[in-house]
C-alpha cells in the first residue's frame, strides 16, 4: 500500500493538498490519531474495495501524534508499505497572515496570539520536519499552484519505491524555487552573458554549452558534484524519500545554469532512475 502521510504547520496548505489526492483516487482521512495509523491500514489492507493508496492528515490537533512515530513509521515500511511524509511549511509573515485573513484562531496553543501559535507548533513539528520525505514550501504558492505541484510530485512517484528525480535550472534573480531540496550555485563560473556571439542564446546551444563545459572549473564541479550525488541518492532512497528536487542556479537562469543541469541530467537520468530535468527561467530577460 502506498501510505502518504501529511503533516505541517497550520494554515500551510495541508487541506488544499489532501483534497488534490483525493483527486488522484487516494482513499484520504483528516485528523487521524497516531495510535489508530496501524490498524487502520490493517483494515485497509483487508477490505474488499483494495484500497491502495491512502493519504492521512496527521498534524498538531491530534496533541499525541508525535509519540512512537518514527516506530511507527519504521514497522509499516518493514510491512512492505510505501511510506511517504509530506511535510507541508510557510513563513511565519505568511501564517500570520492567511489566519488574520481567515479570522480563525490557531490551533496549537488555547488562548494564545497566532505569533505565539506557530512558535510553539514548530518547536512540535521540528522531529517531523527531519523526517519528512517530502517538503514543500507553500509561502509563493496560491492555492492552484500548490495543487498542481502536490499531483504532479505524486504521480510522479506512483511507479513504485523508486525515488523520482526533479533537476531543474533557475536563476537566482527571480528567487529560489521552493520546492527544492538541494541547491547549487554555479555562479562562480565564467559568465557567456558577457560575451557578445553567447549573450542571446540559452545553455541548450551548443555553442553556450560547449563554453561553459569546456571552463576547468565546470569539469571539476560537475565531478564532484557527481560524486556527491551518488553518495547520496541511495540515502535518501533507503530512509524512504519519494521525490528529490535537485536547482541548479545562476544569476539570470538562461546559461550556465541550463549547462550544468543538462550535463547533470546526462549522468543522473542515464541510470535505472525517474528523472525529468527542466529550465525555469530560461525565456526570462
């Protein structure tokens, strides 16, 4: 069974996310109680419907759903369940102000302001956070974003345990992309904005990526980088990770960036893995 489990701070997203599941034909529970997790997926698994796939949204209103979850967890992967936790986070400006738009109270703390809520709900959800398989961050994402990014990181992962791969290029002048686990900065690198017969081509050019590979920094980098990579992504594959987003950046997202996260994708996506590379800003500027 696929058990995706999501989790987070309130007023980030966390019934927007569960009803796109619900979308996707996952069999979807709110507010369930840690102690009831394993024999609830015991009659899951027994019923005649076969459900396979199920989401639960598991977060601070349950006040004992910290205790015994990494054992939990731990026995239904041992079970040969899919275990994935999405853990679903905003900035404190942003929390703050969906719940004055809202005018609802929070959650966490009885008679507390919503500054002092969300203090106390990250000091709660700091173990879990470490936990987290997936972790998106929902501070630029207005609710239709946030959908098609959950079903997409969703399907994604729907061909099994194996661990899907997101590389994509950015530049940093449009800001991080949220949804990024690892980032690089390649910024270091010689620029082809600077010259004349590169300026207005993209790093998918051959002849901008030919200048940015053939610097000795880049081949440096890149097998380093390389290494690093394939030190890491059995990790994150064997504690359960279901989806890696991998940003590259530069300054404007068009060159260098574009460059090192095509030659990335040469060697990432070659193997036995799902990987999908993709350009953010690239027609930017």
């Amino acid at each position: 069974m696929r058990i995706v489990i999501i989790t987070g701070m309130s007023g980030s997203g966390k019934s927007t996310a569960v009803k796109a599941l619900e979308d996707e034909g996952f069999f979807c529970l709110d507010n369930l109680p840690m102690q009831l997790l394993q024999p609830f997926i015991e009659l899951a698994g027994n019923s005649r419907e076969r459900i396979a796939d199920v989401a639960l949204v598991i977060d601070i209103r349950a006040r004992d759903f910290l205790r015994g979850r990494e054992d939990v967890f731990r026995e239904l992967r041992a079970a040969g369940h899919q275990v994935e936790i999405m853990f679903l986070e905003a900035s404190d400006q942003v929390l703050i102000r969906r719940f004055s738009e809202t005018r609802r109270r929070h959650p966490a703390l009885e008679g507390a302001t919503v500054p002092e809520g969300i203090l106390f709900e990250r000091g709660q959800l700091a173990a879990l956070y470490r936990l987290a398989t997936i972790i998106v961050d929902t501070s630029e994402l207005n609710v239709h974003q946030l959908r098609d990014l959950v079903t997409r990181r969703i399907r994604e992962g729907k061909s099994g345990r194996e661990m899907a791969i997101h590389l994509q290029s950015f530049g940093f002048r449009y800001g991080l992309p949220p949804e990024s686990d690892l980032v690089m900065d390649v910024r270091f690198l010689p620029n082809p904005f600077f010259i004349p017969e590169l300026k207005d081509n993209s790093g998918l050019e051959p002849q901008v990526r030919d200048f940015v590979l053939a610097q000795p920094e880049s081949a440096d980098f890149l097998q380093r980088f390389k290494d690093l990579l394939d030190f890491l992504l059995p990790g994150y594959q064997r504690e359960g990770k279901a989806y890696l987003t991998i940003s590259i950046g530069c300054t404007g997202g068009r060159h260098r960036s574009v460059a090192i996260t095509q030659a990335l994708g040469e060697h990432i996506c070659s193997g036995a893995i799902t990987c999908r590379v993709s350009h953010r800003d690239i027609d930017r500027g």
